[in-house]
C-alpha cells in the first residue's frame, strides 16, 4: 500500500520519560525522519521526569507503530502510550 492510499488517523503519543537535556528534540525525531510534523507539542517535567503529549492530526496508519516504538527507544524514555482515532481537529 502506497502512502498516498493510506488510512490516516489522529495520533497522540503519551511519553513519560527522565528528564534530561536534548530529550525534546530527540522525541521529535522520529517524526522527522518520516516527514512528519507534530500539530502540538506539550511537555510538563515533575521533579525528575517529563510528561510529553505530542499530537498529529492525520498521521499514516502504518507510521504509527514504528513511530511509537521509536519513541520508546529515546535514550530516557520509561513509557510510551498511544491513542488513535480518525482525523480531528486540535484546539488551539
């Protein structure tokens, strides 16, 4: 199946992670490297660990498990959730 052709759906990937300098960046990496750009970016550290929601409103189905388990090879990361569903809107 070509990209072109593929289901897209609304992703958002949940990541618990330590904190540490260059984590953010390294997370949006994985997107990076398959041409995609996060919708919205949010990151809470509580004491020694980071909270990251990051959000894409259409993303390729068959990017979504290889982005996640990219996430969760993220030098730091403990964690790494998704949720998925059709494409939507994000609130600004």
């Amino acid at each position: 199946m070509s990209l072109s052709n593929s289901k897209l759906l609304s992703v958002r990937f949940f990541v618990l992670a330590e904190s540490c300098p260059g984590l953010l960046p390294r997370l949006l990496q994985p997107l990076a490297k398959r041409d995609l750009t996060a919708d919205a970016f949010h990151a809470l550290r509580d004491g020694d660990q980071v909270r990251v929601e990051i959000m894409l409103e259409a993303m390729p189905e068959e990017m979504l498990h290889l982005v996640a388990g990219n996430l969760g090879q993220v030098f730091g990361v403990l964690d790494v959730r998704t949720e998925a569903g059709q494409p939507l809107r994000i609130a600004a």
